[in-house]
DNA sequence: TCTAAAACATGACAAGCGTCATATTTTATT
DNA sequence: AATAAAATATGACGCTTGTCATGTTTTAGA
C-alpha cells in the first residue's frame, strides 16, 4: 500500500490529484477475505467505507425467522456501505459476504469525507454513484410489487448477462458462481420455486447448466419474459 | 426569486455561501402543481433537478398492463431525481405527482452540478442525503421480499406516524391524504387486499377513519406487527 | 478416492393474495 | 342540494407461490 498510484485501479480515485491519492494510501488498508467468512455483519458499527477490489461481494439482509434477501451483488470498483456510512454512530444495517476470493478496501468515513471535500469532482462521482444505485434500487422495487417469479428471474439472468458473462460456443456463461439460492435470494422466492422456474427454462433451451457453469442460451427469449409488455410483432 | 435568501428555506442551500446563492436564484424556478398534473412523466427527458418546496410529491411507476408502486413520497426539503438526473441524456424511469397544491423548484443539472462543485458541503450534504435514501430503498426491498400484506402494510403505517402526523386525542392522525388505494401502491399490494387489511386493522381499534381523516390509534401494536421478529417479553 | 455436505430436483398440499363482480358510502363539483 | 365520480366494502374463486417432505446428484475437502 505504499505506491498511491495502486489506488489508480479505482475508478473513484482517478479523480483525485497525486498528492491526494499519496495522502489516501496512508488511510487505505486492503483485506481478503474468502468464503464464508464476513467483512462486516448486521448490527456491527459502521465506521468504514469499502471498496470492493477484487472479486465479488454479496450485501445482504436477514429476517428475524432465517429467510434472506440478497440486495446487490458488487464487483471490482463498487463502493459498499455508502448507505451505512452516512449514519452516525448507527450500526450496519446489513452484512457484506464475499463470494469466493475476494479484496476490499476499507476507509474511515472521516478520511473519506474529508478526501471529498478537498475534490469536488470524486465528489460529484459519488454523488452519480449513489444515483445510479438509488435507480437500481428503485427498479428492484417495482420488480418485486409488480412482477412474478418467472419474470423476476427471467430479468435477473438477463441482467446477469450483461454485468458478468463471457461469450462460449453456445450462449453466455455466468462468471460469478451462483446457485438457485443465490438466484432466489435476489429477486424474493424461495429456493424451490427457484429450482422449479430454472427447470422450465432448461426444458425450454433457455439456459443449461447449475451454479458451477450456468449458461444463457437464448437471450432474447429471456428478455421477452422479463417485459412481457412490449408486444413483439411476430411475423409468421 | 429575487432574493436569494428564498433558497435558504431549503436545508441544502444553507450550505452555500450568500454570493452563491445569488447565483443560484437566477437559475432556479419555482412551479405551482395540483391534483391530477404530472410535474413529469415517465420517459419525459430529465434535465432537471428538483427539490419539493410545499406540499407532498410522489414517484410513480406505472407497469405495462397499468399496475403502479409509488417508489417514495416527498416532503418539502426533499430532493427527488436525483436518479435520473445523473444518467446524461436518459429520460425520467418513473413520473412525479403532486399529492395535492404542491411548490416544485427546478434547477438545470449542469447548473446544479457546477454549484456542487464549488461547494463541496453541499456535495457531502447530497451524498449523505443519497445515502439515507438508498438505505430507505433498500429497506424497502427488504420488506417487499420477505413481508407479508399485514406486516408490510402496519410497517407503513407506522412510518407515515413518523414522517408526518399530529397527535390528537385519540392518536395519530396523519396529514397526508392517502387512500387505501395509495397505501396499496406504496406497499406492493391490491386495493382490495388494503382495504380489507384495514378493515381488520380498524376492527382492531389499530386504526379509525379513511384517506380524509386516517388516524393511527395504536402504534405501539402496530410496531409489533410489523416486526413480528421481535418476541416481546410480556409479563403476564 | 472416499465421504459428508451442499446443491439440485420433484411431488403434494395449503395459504395467501390477486382477480372480478357488485354494492354502498363518501367526496368533490356544478 | 344534486349528481357524478371516487373511495370503501365484501364475497367467491382460483392461481401462484410457499411449505414440507423426500430423494438424487454434484461438489468440496480430508
């Protein structure tokens, strides 16, 4: 952590000047973290803000009976806990999992509202952040009042696609591990109803595979299940 | 809007210094909106940055086959596009209602990004704001994936208590109109599974009274409705 | 390679909530 | 005060999804 410029990997930090990415490398600690292990849980103090460097990292939150919702999925360049860090003194108000391998970033929030004052411009970076991650929440939210599983799941695939596959001979390969729990625990069904929907979609050449190598095959289709409001003319 | 000092009304302009208030005024405009106007719909181009001045706004989406959520009602104070504002070029995702006479302020973005800029207090101020936001929303995804039509519609209620209600002899009333279809849409539910909801709550004595007059008459077991993880310890 | 654990799979059944239909009451507007 | 529109109310019915149970397959770790 003693070349500043290692922070040049993060998006947030190309904005700020050498000499302040100098001053940062100083407050900047980096840890790894692997499976089943936990940066921070529901209830601890929140008096870091992270940045995912490499790897992925799951936030989720847990009901009081056991049942789980995953909230995002962030990769390399994501900051987490922005909504915790704004609270002061209040505790996490989720817990931050790595799934597989993964380095985080850890800032105090002081350091890291500080280091945005003196840079109006990572700043304003944030607040576009922020504003995209508000959207994303929002568009979950209007997924889980309107939609039903198959749509819910059909659009998760979809947006899987295009954040994290690789072209293969046949369609497009997840490249983040995730079971049928993982799939249910982000869009709010259960594990079974998850199984079931996936089996259809298998059985309907839609995808192939299990979490070890989960495939898209036709990705249109599974676009047109996600908005099944746009009437696609079919001429035939 | 001559004089500057208008602005100072909303807490995030009292973050900025007089002169850059002067400036600000002359970008700024004030609307006036009733009942049944859309301040913007969606796919409108979002050029704008709004802040509530008087009165209540709510975002809506609106699903293909005419299903609606409404994503956050706003108080004055409030900051609403902050989403969609930041995405150059992409129109509105959802649309804004008055909820009644509303005052909207309406600032160009890149005006309103040059003004963060030169105040990096304000900026913090917004990513903090941001932040309590995305909290919200992600509550809200929370509830939605792991609540039931009770618990979701008790948490609501108790949250209006909090945000904006007076006490009167025999509660809290709120003092925002909201029908039990507005209720439905800001928890994902039917109408008429709100309003058969409230019929239990209100032969319950939770509750007494309609959009014109709703009253929360007891809170405290509408808390435990919502939170039915918390065992109470009763002494009985 | 073996073994335990995790993931995937499938069925039966029930609950919860949406849908549609219809009726009454309240609110808003002339 | 009259009238239309909106909001509240209630019932019958069925689909979707959750629950629980049980079994098979795959994966990971010694």
């Amino acid at each position: 952590m003693k070349n500043p410029d290692h922070l040049k990997a993060i998006p947030l930090f190309n904005l700020v000047k050498r000499s302040e990415r100098q001053r940062l490398a100083g407050e900047v600690t980096e840890t790894r973290y692997r499976k089943g292990q936990f940066i921070f849980r529901e209830g601890d103090p929140a008096e870091f803000f992270h940045i995912v460097k490499e790897g992925t990292v799951k936030c989720v939150k847990t009901s009081s009976d056991g049942k789980e919702v995953t909230l995002k999925v962030l990769m390399p360049g994501d900051l987490f806990c922005c909504e915790a860090a704004v609270f002061d003194g209040s505790p996490h108000p989720g817990c931050a999992q790595p799934m597989g391998e993964v380095s985080v970033l850890r800032l105090r929030k002081k350091a890291y509202f500080e280091m945005l004052k003196r840079n109006p411009d990572a700043a304003v970076e944030v607040i576009k952040y922020l504003g995209t991650r508000l959207h994303e929440a929002q568009e979950k939210t209007k997924v889980l009042a309107l939609e039903g599983a198959d749509q819910r799941l059909a659009g998760l695939l979809v947006s899987l696609v295009e954040r994290s596959s690789v072209r293969d001979e046949s369609g497009y390969r997840l490249t983040v591990r995730l079971t049928r729990q993982d799939l249910a625990n982000m869009v709010g069904i259960t594990t079974e109803t998850a199984i079931r929907i996936m089996g259809r979609f298998k059985r309907a050449s839609l995808v192939t595979g299990t979490a070890k190598r989960l495939t898209i095959l036709d990705l249109p289709r599974l676009k047109q299940l996600a908005s099944p409001s746009v009437l696609q003319t079919s001429h035939s």
